[in-house]
C-alpha cells in the first residue's frame, strides 16, 4: 500500500483539522487525513490507499484541479505545488514536494522556511524619493488620475499573485490611462510606441509589434485558458514600466 502526501499553502488565516469530532469521507478507497498546520509552511495532506506508486502518481494529476474546485465551495483558495511528484521509499520527504512512499514507513515531511533577500542601499531609495518629488511627479500624478491608478497597478502588481494575475493587472496598468470604452488595443499600441520612440529609443516600431503578441497572449487567456508564461510576464513589466517612466517624467504623447 502506497500514500500520496500533497503539500498546499493556504491563506494566513486558514488552516485544517483532523478529530474525532467528525468521520473524514474517504475519496474512492483512500483514506484522507492532513498533518498539523504550521505557519509560513505548506499543509500536507495525505492520501492512503493506493495499491502501487504508479496509481498513486496518476492520482496526483487530479489533485490540484480537484483543489481548485474545492475552492468554489470551500470559500478560499489554494496554492498548489509547483514541483513535480517524487516517489521515495526514504523515511523522510521534502514537505514542499508531492512525495509518494511505502505506506509502511510512515514517511514523515522535512520542512523549513527560507527567505532571500535582495537588500539595495538606502541611498538608493531617498535618491529615488528625492527625484519623484523634486522633479514635480508628484504633482503631475495628482492631475493626472488616470496615470496615477497606473502607477499604483504596477507597483501593486508584484502583490497580485501569480504570473497570470499579474499580467491582468500589468496590462491594465497601460488600458486606464487611455480614453475611450471598448477595445483599448490600437489606443494602448499608440501610447506605447510614441512613449518608446520620444524617449530617444529606436525600438519603438517592434516594441509595438511586441505588445500586439501580448494582446494576444491575453485574449488567449480569456478566450481559450490558455496561461501566460513568465517570458511574457517579464516583456509585459519592462514596457509597461518604460511607458509610465516616460509619462511620470512629464512628457505625455501628443
């Protein structure tokens, strides 16, 4: 017999619990039972039944759709696993990683948490507080609501979430600053290019073709769930942040 232990991070504020109190339904055959909950670190749930390693991991492939249909019901979300299954008959697993074993062993999980920190000068900072409210960008953002909410979404955006959620926040950044309803495309296109090209740069005409393949890539997303990749993700950023640069400095489009 074989166990499937799934680790799953969960909101600050939410946690699960196994007692007496109430009989956990089994899935099929498996039996269902979670470990403790520690702060900061995924919860791992375990899954027991399995006659084979090979069940086991095909199981695993249902699980983070299964996750994430819970969440409708359940009333808050998952983060799934983003490590692919490893099969170990060890006593020990990576508690990050879905991790199939020997039901027998009673594998038990190796966690820990580490940060790594990428700590810049504080000269750096009040250089940059200093220019922003010196140079009148300040003022410039309290005229100009709609490049403000633009400024605010990209600084927000790495807080979003995942790539996907990113890229609809970064993209919107660029949709709020031009007028009009509907289809903000063309709009957004004209206000990128004449930011790049005025700038001094010479590559304004395929930085436009660029945000054209991410207008794609976006109703791709929409129309057909298709996700965006991180090669996407960091284009979007480094267009989105050179155009609202441009603006911020004073020096809109005509």
């Amino acid at each position: 017999m074989y166990t499937l232990a799934y680790p799953v991070t969960l909101p600050d504020d939410r946690a699960f619990h196994c007692d007496d109190r109430a009989v956990v339904p089994p899935i099929g055959t498996l039996r269902v039972s979670c470990r403790e909950h520690k702060r900061d670190l995924p919860q791992i749930f375990n899954f027991t039944g399995f006659t084979d390693a090979e069940s086991a991991n095909a199981f695993a492939d249902q699980l983070a759709q299964a996750f994430q249909c819970a969440s409708l019901s359940i009333g808050h979300g998952f983060k799934l696993p983003d490590r692919a299954v490893t099969i170990t008959e060890m006593s020990v697993f990576d508690g990050h990683t879905p991790s199939i074993f020997p039901t027998a062993i009673k594998a038990k999980p190796v966690t820990g948490v580490a940060y790594l920190t990428m700590s810049a000068h504080l000269a750096t900072l009040s250089n940059q507080l200093g220019c922003a409210i010196e140079s009148g960008a300040i003022d410039r953002l309290r005229n100009w609501p709609e490049l403000a909410t633009a400024v605010r979404l990209y600084s927000e955006a790495e807080f979003a979430g995942g790539a996907t959620a990113r890229f609809v926040v970064l993209l919107s950044a660029l949709e709020v600053i031009v007028s009009g309803s509907g289809g903000k495309r063309g709009a957004v296109r004209r206000l990128v290019t004449d930011s790049i090209r005025k700038s001094g740069r010479e590559d304004a005409k395929s930085v436009g073709k660029e945000i054209d393949r991410l207008y794609e890539a976006r109703n791709a997303l929409v129309h057909e769930a298709h996700p965006v990749s991180m090669l996407q993700l960091d284009a979007l950023a480094a267009i989105v942040r050179d155009t609202l640069r441009y603006l911020v400095d004073g020096k809109p489009p005509v």
